[in-house]
C-alpha cells in the first residue's frame, strides 16, 4: 500500500519580528572603521566620482573642545558627489538598499550597511540627482539611536545647503583623539578605488589632503584574472597572522588564500582583488569574513594554481614534490629542486638559541640522511665522532617535502643511534654500563673511563638489508637528557686528549636550558653558575679532585674578585678556614 501525503496544517514565510529592529544597534561595533568602511562602500555605489571627510570641533564649543568626561569631541562629515538618496526611508528600512538590480545582484548589497552608526547617530543630508539634468530639492534628517531602534519618528527637513548638485553628506559625533579618527581614515582609503580627501578642521581652519592610496597587487610578481577578480601573487611577502589577502572594492579581509612554502627557497602568496564577482559571498552585515561556500574553495585552488604558474617563471623555484606534482596534474611544469640539503647540525638543549641553520649544500651519492632526530647530548658525542671519523660532511638533515623525488629517494637513511662501551674486556650497551649513584655534584664518585666507546648508526639503504656504520669515539653521555649538569653523567675514554674546557662546552651544548619561571635568575646568572659547575665536573672527571678545587677557585676569584685587586700589585690570598688572609707586594717606589 502506498503511504498517503499527510496534509498540511498550516504555511509559514520568512519573516522579520519587530524585535530584531530593536536589537539593530548590535548589528554593528559602532568603530570608526566600520562606519569609514560603509560609508565609503555606499559612496562607490552612487556613482561618486570623489569623497571628502572633514574633522570640526563640535558645534557650539570651542576649537579642541572636550566633553565632561575630558575626551576630545569633534563633529566627523563624510560627504560625496553621488546620485543621492531619492526617499529618506530607506536609511531606517535595514535590507532595502535603493540600489539597481544589477548592483545588487554583483555586489550582494544588503542594506544594512547604514546601521554602522546606530549607537552614535548621526545626520544625513542628501540632494538627489535628476534624470532631466534639473537640479532637486535638498533634505536633511538627524537620527539618533531611538529612531534606529523604531522607537521614534525621524522628522526629515528641507535643506538648501545640501551638497550642490547633487550627493550626500553623513555628520557624526566622535569622541575618538584626532589622530584615530585620521588613522581609521587612512586605513579605508588605503585600497579604495576613488580618491578620499581628509580635511582636518579640528583647529578652525581646514587643511584639504588627499589620502594615500596603494594598488592591492602592488608588488606582485605575476598577476592573472579569474572569474571576475584579480589574483596576485608575490614572493616573499610574508604576511601576518589573519592577514587580509582579499580586497573587495577597498574593504580588506581575510579569506585564507594558499601559501606554497618551497625547499630552502621562497615562500610564495597570494591576494585577490575584486572587480566584478558576483559570486564571491561576504558574512552580513559587516563583512568582515566570507562564506565558506563552493566559490570560495574553487578560489583557493585557483590561487594555487597562479601561484604554481609564477613559480614556473622562476629559475629556482625549488618546490616540494607536493606541490610540483600537483602542478605537474594541471598542466604546469615546474624545475624540480637541485640535490641540496641542509647539512646536520646537532641540536642543543637551549631551546631559545636561534642560530641560523647552516646553508644548503650539494648532496652526494654517499649522503646519509637523518631521519631519526637524537637528543641534545647524544647529538653532540655523536658529532664529534663523526668529525673525529671524517663522516661529518656526509651528515644531512632529512625533509620530507623531497619525498618522491628520485634523487633524495635513493640517498641512504640514518634510522638510530645506538651506543656501546667496553669495560673489562666486554662490550655493553651505554644503558647497561655502571654508574655511580649522585647525591651531589662535588661529593659524587663519577663513572670510572671506559677503555672504548663506539657509535653505531644504523643505516638503510633504498632497498636491500639495513647496514650498521660503526664510528670509533672517546665521549658518550649517560643518564637522562634534559636534565640539569648535577645528573650529567660524561663518559670519556681512559686515552682521550680532551680538555676540561671542551667537556665543559659540551656539557652546556647538551644540557643547558635556562629556566623561564618567574622567581628563576636571569639567563646570564644561570649560564654562569651552570658553566661553573660544568667545568668543575669536567675537570674532576679529567685530571683530578684537587684540580677541580684549585680551577673552581680560580674561577671564582676571577668572576667576583679580581676587579678589587691592584694591577700593578701581586695578591696572594690564604684561606685557612674560618680564616681568610690576603698579602699586597710592596707597592713600587715612587720615582
């Protein structure tokens, strides 16, 4: 049997409360931005071939005058040569426009645009244009917030001194310091396509000035349209976080064009710049973002796709195999990158040191990539060893973004460290290899020299068994990384040649991080009494206790002391404890 259509009980339309009029004055912050931003866009519309804003000091005060409050106060005029405002209604009827069809349909002209100045009010004066060339009666109508919330009737004046022959002019109060309502002005103008004069009469005479404009593109290296605007594409421009790449007829947003990051190589943008689109969408009624919709999708990839054709003009474009082969599918040919890679370094504990990282270097046949990342002081033995094996310069760090090309593909892999130590005639693992318990640094019994110590990096080649490259070495790091110099442990070979002064730049490249809480000494302080305590470590572990005391003296007395003493005069300082006692050399006789 076939399911019978239930009747409906009712219809319903959309339809608008009288409460969401009530609640207008929220459609909108009220900025000066806003209300420049609108009134500008409303300007364009009406065929306005030039916008002036002028500043006064508020009606019947004097120059500079201030409110109660002892802000600023002036009185803001935005006035233009368009075709004028025919009915007044309009200004209160939120979603009606008096726009053409047509503007409508391009431009997605809500109509709520006005509403910009609902919390501060405002007056409008507008002289409609003729259609037989006569010159129209002028009117004018002040609104305050009552009106735009419907709760009052708005009495609309002739007005003789409206802009002449035609155009509108929109007064409001701002309570802003001059130099922001300057500045939200510039910001409008900046990419709007008609001229904006600023005329500052905030001193009681005007001083005309053009605002500066700047074309959107400008600076783009290449430039192609695509359905009614304009992508522009630039290389390095680095923009800002929520940077606006998107400029719809001088209003700035943000719509999150791609970027394409390239290998060790420029980073390439892109802007858009809208003429005519009526199918790009904007969030109503301010604006300020666009429509997650179709369009706006096909307008990413689009951009990319500018992007990728501004690359292929490049002669080192140096792209990630992501993206050359996604050009590559839309029939673009990008050069692939050359065989660079950045040489590996090996990191350090100090999170906040920036060095640059070394240049890109041609990588040959016999490179070993990195593709596993060891810890801060493994790293560091690890360096040394292949410095001391002649293998540093094979080192490279790994980049996946090269992934697919056939060059970085057939380079050997570097997948672990492991390291092993020789005691009494076995080998172990560095794990498994006795140490002393630590109850304090300059008390601790520390780990006895191994007799050897090897590095062993696994490595894997593009096909066939892993292979194993044993690098011969006299310094390893047990224990933990990320730990303070007191839980060090360095285990140096009984032959070694290094000196307490290199292990203990080691030491600090492997495990100094400052602390960053608020009750933690500066970062000098803590370097310094870190590089003390290093250093002490090291040469107790080197040469001997006693050598360890007379260099922590030593430096202890050059740190703090030595700026008290002569230089002309030798000091020799006896500490018998509790007692100190310091001899000066007889001072040199007077000639």
């Amino acid at each position: 049997m076939n399911p019978v259509a239930a009747s409906p009980l009712a219809t319903i339309r959309a339809r608008i409360h009288e409460s969401a009029v009530r609640r207008v004055t929220r459609a909108y912050g009220g900025t000066l931005a806003d209300i420049f931003t609108e009134a500008l866009q409303n300007s364009r519309r009406a065929g306005a071939a030039r916008i002036r804003i002028s500043v006064a000091a508020l009606t019947g005060r004097p120059s500079g005058a201030q409110t109660d409050m002892g802000a600023p106060c002036f009185t803001v005029t935005i006035a233009d040569d368009g075709m004028g405002i025919a009915d007044p209604a309009v200004l209160l009827s939120f979603g009606e426009n008096g726009w053409d069809d047509a503007l409508v349909r391009r431009e997605d002209a809500a109509g709520f645009g006005f509403a910009s100045l609902a919390r501060r009010g405002c007056t409008v004066s507008s002289r409609p244009r003729s259609q037989g060339g006569e010159t129209l009666p002028g009117w004018q109508v002040s609104l305050s917030p009552e009106h735009f919330l419907g709760e009052a009737e708005a009495e609309v004046h002739a007005d003789e001194a409206a802009s002449f022959p035609h155009g509108t002019s929109i007064s409001f109060r701002a309570t802003e310091a001059l130099a922001a309502i300057r500045t939200a002005a510039e910001n409008a103008a900046r990419h709007y396509p008609l001229p904006v004069v600023f005329e500052d009469g905030a001193d009681g005479e005007a001083s005309p000035e053009q605002l500066p404009r700047r074309a959107f593109l400008d600076g783009a290296v290449h430039a192609e349209p695509w359905r009614g605007l304009v992508f522009g594409v630039f290389r390095n421009r680095h923009p800002g976080y929520n940077d606006p790449d998107l400029n719809f007829h001088g209003l700035a947003l943000p719509v999150r064009l791609p970027t394409v990051e390239t290998v060790h190589g420029a980073t390439w943008t892109a802007r858009a710049d809208i003429e005519d689109c009526p199918d790009l969408e904007l969030v109503l009624p301010a604006r300020k973002e666009a429509v997650e919709n179709g369009f706006l999708g096909e307008m990413r990839a689009a951009a990319r796709l500018a992007i990728y054709r501004a690359m292929a003009a490049e002669p080192s474009p140096r792209p990630a195999f992501e993206d050359w082969t996604r050009a590559r599918e839309a029939g673009i040919e990008i050069a692939p990158p050359p065989a660079l890679l950045r040489p590996w370094r090996p990191s350090v504990a100090n999170v906040n040191d920036w060095r640059d990282p070394p240049k890109p270097a041609e990588a040959g046949h016999d490179a070993l990539v990195m593709a596993c990342d060891p810890e801060p002081p493994e790293a560091q033995a690890l360096w040394r060893a292949a410095e001391r094996a002649g293998v540093a310069s094979r080192l490279f760090e790994a980049d996946r973004r090269l992934e697919g090309y056939g060059w970085y593909d057939a380079l050997d892999r570097v997948t672990a460290v492991n390291v092993r130590v020789a005691a009494d005639g076995e080998w172990m693992a560095i794990g498994d290899y006795p140490v002393p318990e630590r109850p304090g640094l300059r008390a601790a019994v520390l780990p006895a020299r191994p007799a050897a110590i090897r590095i062993e990096l696994t490595v894997r080649p593009p096909s066939g068994p892993p292979a194993t490259l044993d690098l011969a070495t006299d310094l390893a790091f047990a224990g933990e990384a990320w730990s303070w110099v007191e839980d060090a442990l360095p285990l140096v070979t009984a032959d070694s040649a290094l000196q307490p002064h290199e292990l203990a730049g080691l030491l600090a490249a492997g495990f100094f991080s400052p602390s960053e809480e608020a009750d933690a000494d500066s970062w000098e302080t803590q370097r310094e009494r870190f590089d003390e305590s290093a250093l002490h470590l090291a040469t107790r572990l080197l040469l001997s206790d006693d050598a360890a005391c007379r260099t922590s003296l030593a430096e202890a007395v050059r740190r703090e002391l030595l700026w008290l003493c002569p230089q002309d005069r030798a000091v020799d300082i006896r500490i018998r404890r509790p007692d100190v006692s310091v001899t000066l050399e007889d001072a040199a006789p007077a000639r």
